[in-house]
C-alpha cells in the first residue's frame, strides 16, 4: 500500500514539473515574441491592481507611480493588470485625474483585463479567508502572466503569493509595494488574547480549541507568507509599522525601504476655510471596507451628544460628514447598515454620507471642514489623515499604527493632533477642539508644516530611487 502511495505521489509530482516547464517554455516564447515585435526594444512593466479603479488611497499610489515611471523612463510601456471588467480605459484614466487630479499619458498604458477576480474576493472564501484569497490571487496572476508575460513585475496591491509565478516561470524582476501586511503579529496577539474583532469572530474567540487551531493555522501561513516574499527584488513599506512587520514577517532589511505614499499636500495647504459660524463640521475620509471602523464614529457621535446634553443648541451645529468610496456589493451593504445605525442612535439629522465624490467636491468640503476623524485600529499609514491635516483640519485618529508611529505628534509644544482609541476619548477631545480649550491655530499650522514629507514629490523621488534596481539590464 505505501509503495502504491509513493509511486502515485512520484506520478503527481512527474506531472506537476511537467506541466511547470511546458508553461514555462511557452511563456518564455511568448515574451520572446512579444520583443520580437517591436524594433525600439521597449521594456514592459506589468503592475498588478486587480482594483485599479476603486478610487481609495492604494490607487493613489498606483496612479503616482505610473506617472513616475511615465517621465522616468519613457521607453517603457506601463501594463496594468486590472479585474475592473465593466470600465474602458478611457474611464479608468479620466476616474483618476477626476479623483485624484493625476494626468498620464495614455498613449503608454495598456490594460489587461482579468476575468477571474472573483478567486479574491472575500466573500468566495467564508472560511480561511487568508489563505483562499492568496491561493486565488496565484490564479489570478497566473491569468495575468498568460496574457501578458511583463520584463518587471509591481505589485501595489501586497499580493506576495504572485511573486514565484512571474520570477520564476519568466525570470521578471518584482516589486512590491506593501501597504499593510496579509498577516501581522499583531493579529496573532489577537488571536491568542481571544479578542473578537473583523478577523476574529465571537465563535473562534469564545473556543480555545479555535482559538488554538487558529493560531496554527495563523503560523502556517506567516510561513508560506514569508517564503512569497522573499521572492522579491526590492521591497517598499508604507510606513513605520509597515516596515517593522515586514522585517519581521521577510527579514530582508537590505530590500526594504520606506517610501511614504502620494499625499496631495501642495494645493490643500493653500485652501481657503469657509466654514459657517452656524456649523461645525467634522470629516472622515475613507473606503467603507470593515477594518476602517465607521461604527466607531457613529458611537463618538452618540457619546458627544452626551457629553452635549446641556448644551442642545450646540450639538445642533454639529454635523459629520462621511465619505467613502464602495468598491463593490459589499462596501454598499456596509454603507447601508452604517446609515442604518446612524437612525438607530438617533443621529440620522446630523450624519451625512458622501459617496465616490469627485475631487472638486471634496476639496469643497475639505474648505468647510473644521474637524477631521479617523478610527481604524493600527491604519498602515492614513493617506486621508494626511490630506485632512495639510487642508487645515484639526486631526482626531487612532492612537496606533501610521497615525501614531508617523504622522501625528502630541507632545507639548509640537502637537499637530489628537489620538484616541474608543468613543469616549474621541468624543472628549472633539468637544476640546470645539470649545478651543487648546491653541487650536497653533495645532492647525502645526499640522500643516508637517505634511510636506508625505507630498507626491517625496513619493515619486523614493519610488523611483527603490525600483531603479528593476530596470538595471532590464
């Protein structure tokens, strides 16, 4: 019976190497070819965005980098692997100089267009999700690499699990920009300390032989994450707690290099505030996805009218103001149910909810702003914390990841915003700033002095400088 096993698995692996050098050659043919074809010997870069056209702050980056490379090196051809079917590239184009006032030339960017994005998507995986969607995004970048063999090989979306594909069945060099870890120790701890959260759920937490099957299951796959990782040439991190998990989890500190995202810092910080005597608005600038925690607004909200109780007609100038992109069927439910919470507390007359804005519009809103709210648990870094911050709104984020490792300071004398962590604290230090118990100007300059080393300009210098190895020989 052994014997039988073994000359079954001995068959299997036969047919696996097989199939991996057949696959091989014909793509190594087909990059061949497509040299072949052109006389001006054009580098391809492909860049793996399956969600190119979301419109949130990680194709901010894409879009940044592509113009770039664009000026950088203008013999190359830009080929963005994208799963956003239903858009032409003509919209996607114009979607990010609405959204983001980024121009590119169009003349030298193709889109390869992916059917199969569906293997990520989490909700085709109810159960471990992690390691469905990295297996699924080996489909989906073997659908990519089948249609589009590239010479270099970014990713800007942290899908490791493509790396081996394209380094190793056509010899491209990778990149990768890393925006937050597929798996963190922080998650572990978690998961060990029994705490529900979006990625734990109260059965796995309530049961310690989940909770142990989790943890290992946790550790398998930060092994298999590491071994992905590796796999890549030059590695850029977000921000600081970016960094320290990816040295952590990769351990390859000679490729890793920090390279702040794209902010659009210049023009906000020549806004012009119009805010209304009779209004205090405060703004959140976000996705609706589940990690960015808009529920923890709600319930600030709720503890501020609390707070308020003896003060009605200055709640009554209170308003929040929501805004979000949806990125499909689920971030709409989501963005249902917090609209729904939202009349549940009773908080429907002063909660606002803006959805996939043009960027003039949220200029106009940056203008009215006083106030600027962000509530996700360790953010990578916090592109819309930045963005508020430079268009002169006092700050509130959570004390934890980028905002508290990078981007707001809170020492006597070099404040430039505040840090909370549960709905109290945050509606404490909104009452502050709204009844100026601070030296709110100071802190709003402050604020504004700051940015400058999140501006695209910073981006572009170490974006360039991280991936110039890439086109060496390329």
């Amino acid at each position: 019976m052994i014997i039988v096993l073994l000359w079954i698995l001995l068959l299997l692996l036969s047919i696996g190497v097989a199939v991996f050098v057949c696959l091989r050659h014909w793509l190594q043919n087909k990059k061949k070819k497509l040299h072949e074809s052109t006389s001006d010997n054009r580098v391809y870069v492909g860049i793996f965005h399956p969600y190119c056209n979301s419109g949130g702050g990680g194709e901010r980056v894409l879009w940044c980098a592509v113009r770039a490379l664009q000026e950088k090196y203008p013999n190359a051809k830009m080929v963005i692997y994208t799963g956003d079917i239903d858009a032409s590239p003509n919209s996607i184009l114009e979607k990010a100089k609405n959204v983001f006032n980024i121009a590119l030339d169009s003349d030298n960017v193709e889109f390869v267009f992916l059917k199969q994005r569906n293997w990520i998507e989490s909700k085709t995986y109810p159960h471990f999700t992690l390691l469905g969607q990295s297996l699924g995004s080996m489909v989906l970048g073997l659908e990519a690499l089948c249609k589009f063999p590239p010479d270099i090989f970014i990713d800007t979306m942290g899908y490791a699990f493509t790396f081996p594909l394209f380094r190793y069945l056509v010899q491209a060099k990778i990149g990768a920009y890393v925006h937050y870890p597929v798996i963190s120790t922080d998650m572990l701890r978690r998961v060990q300390s029994r705490q529900l959260a979006h990625n734990n759920k109260k059965y796995v937490a309530r049961n310690p032989f989940l909770t142990w099957a989790k943890l290992a299951y946790y550790r398998l796959f930060s092994k298999m994450y590491r071994w992905m990782g590796r796999c890549a040439d030059t590695i850029m991190v977000n921000s600081t707690w970016t960094e320290n998990h990816i040295l952590q989890l990769w351990d390859v500190p000679f490729k890793t290099h920090r390279v702040y995202p794209p902010c659009e810092v210049s023009h906000l910080k020549n806004l012009q505030h119009s805010e209304k005597n009779d209004e205090v608005i405060i703004l959140s600038v976000g996705q609706f996805r589940p990690e960015k925690d808009h529920p923890l607004q709600l319930q600030a909200m709720y503890e501020l009218r609390t707070l308020l109780a003896q003060e009605e007609s200055l709640w009554n100038k209170i308003r929040l103001v929501i805004v979000g992109s949806c990125r499909n069927k689920d971030d709409y439910d989501r963005l249902k149910n917090m609209e729904d919470l939202s009349k549940h507390l009773s908080l429907e007359n002063c909660v606002q909810f803006h959805v996939n804005v043009s960027y003039d519009d949220l200029l106009r809103l940056f203008q009215s702003a006083h106030i600027g709210i962000h509530t996700m648990w360790n953010e990578h870094f916090g592109i819309g914390i930045v963005e508020c911050m430079a268009a002169g709104l006092i700050m509130v984020a959570h004390r934890s990841g980028g905002p508290l490792l990078d981007i707001i300071e809170t020492s006597e004398g070099s404040q430039n915003g505040f840090l909370a962590t549960d709905a109290v604290e945050y509606a404490e230090n909104i009452l502050n700033i709204i009844l100026d118990s601070f030296d709110t100007n100071r802190i709003r300059n402050a604020a504004r002095s700051s940015v400058e080393r999140f501006s695209e300009q910073e981006f572009e210098k170490g974006f360039l400088r991280a991936t110039s190895t890439l086109f060496t020989d390329a």
